[in-house]
C-alpha cells in the first residue's frame, strides 16, 4: 500500500492518464443509466482503457504502477455510480493514506508527514 502511495504521488496534478480515466468513468456511468446506446471509436478506446486497467497485473508496467492505476480507475467508477465529484489527484492521495494509515487526513502535508516517518522507522 506504501508504493501505491508514493506512486501516487509521484504523478503530476494534471497527468493526462488521471483526465482519460475520469472521462472513460464518465462515459461508462453514462452509458449504464442510457436507454440508447451508440458508440464511436473514441468512445472504444474509453471502454477498452478501462478494461485493460481493470486486467493489469503484471503487464510492462510495474505492478505497484499497476495497482496504482488499478486503485485510481476503481475509484473514479465508484465515485461515477454514487454520482459524486470524481476525485483528483490529491483526493485520491488522501484516500490512499487514510486506507494506508487507518486514519483520516484532510492535506497533503499531512500524508507526506506519516508517510517520511513511515519509511523513517523501516
């Protein structure tokens, strides 16, 4: 859970990966609450992105990359189902810290604070 963390935040704020999960989150709940349904390739390529984020496990990326990709698609389709914001970056930080650490954190600072004394005491 520590590498998903860091990798985590390692990713820029405005990682264009993070802004095509969001939009292919989107156009899945969409399409799930539509009686009609079409499709172009744009929206394939969507479907096809999350489907093989979903089935990564130890593809040609990493597999703490994979889990973070992984927690971060899981996390933007269920935040789409409940109809809530989908989170960015820094929210799905905080989520990944408050699962890592069993405790709740509202900034950032806070999450690198208990993460360096996490990786400290190691």
């Amino acid at each position: 859970m520590a590498d998903l963390l860091l990798q985590l935040l390692s990713l820029p704020q405005d990682d264009a990966r993070l802004l095509r999960l969001a939009s292919a989150a989107v156009l899945l709940q969409q399409e799930c609450s539509a009686k009609v349904q079409w499709s172009n390739a744009e929206m394939d390529a969507q479907r096809a992105m999350i489907l093989q984020v979903q089935s990564t496990t130890m593809g040609s990326e990493s597999s703490s990359a994979a889990t973070c990709w992984h927690f971060v698609c899981s996390q933007m389709l269920d935040a789409t189902q409940q109809r809530l914001p989908i989170p960015g970056r820094n929210e799905l930080v905080l989520r990944a810290a408050e699962l890592l650490f069993c405790q709740p954190f509202s900034e950032m600072t806070q999450v690198e604070t208990a993460l360096a004394q996490e990786l400290a005491s190691i």
